[in-house]
C-alpha cells in the first residue's frame, strides 16, 4: 500500500498529529507564556480530535434501541470530550489569570526575563 494511500485514508490522524507537534513545538520553543498557554490548547484540541474520530461510525446512529438500526456509534468518547473541554477552559483561564498576576509583580510574561530578575535577587 504506497504511502500517500496510507494518509489520505487516514487524513484525520495526520491532522492529530500535526497539532500534536504544532502544540508541542510552540510550548517548547515560546518564552512567552500567553504563546504557552496558546499551545496547550492546541495540543489539548488535537487529543479531543484523537478521541473523538474513531467514536463516530459511518452509518452508525445514536445507541437506541431499535430493530430497525444495527449499527450504532459509541457516545462515550464524545461525552468524555465534552467534559474534557470544560475542564480546558477552566484551566487555561486559571493560565491566563496566573499570567496576569505575574505580569503584575514582575513587569514582564517572558521566561527569560523573569528567570533573569529571580537570579539577581
């Protein structure tokens, strides 16, 4: 099976695992922490994507009962997600207010700098 078969049949997970390494690469590269915050939430958007995808089935409906349906599509990765997403907003605006604190007390919301003003005192 030739390789570029292999992704467009799998598109999505390449696109998990772009944000993945996009989320990654901005945590780890940004000093800024407002840039931090901003990758995170990238990346937690790509494990949403990788959960959600395989729960949904093509023809699959909504697990009623029913002798008409055969076919049925798990609820709970999306239910699981939902909560997941609630919980990411919470903690990226407890992120954003920490942000704000430190930008208070220290004048500034880049590593370098604060590690900078840590060392000299």
């Amino acid at each position: 099976m030739p390789a570029l078969s292999i992704i467009t049949d799998h598109y999505h997970y390449a696109i998990t695992v772009f944000l993945m390494m996009a989320g990654l690469y901005i945590v780890v590269a940004r000093g800024n922490m407002v840039k931090k915050l901003v990758g995170l939430s990238i990346f937690q958007t790509s494990v949403y994507l990788l959960y959600v995808e395989p729960g949904k089935i093509i023809g699959g409906t909504a697990p009623i009962l029913d002798p008409a349906f055969t076919v049925y599509s798990n609820p709970l990765p999306h239910v699981l997600m939902l909560t997941a997403i609630v919980v990411g907003v919470a903690t990226l605006a407890l992120g954003l207010a920490l942000v704000v604190r430190i930008n208070e007390a220290y004048g500034t919301i880049e590593e370098d700098e604060i590690f900078e003003m840590d060392r000299d005192t």
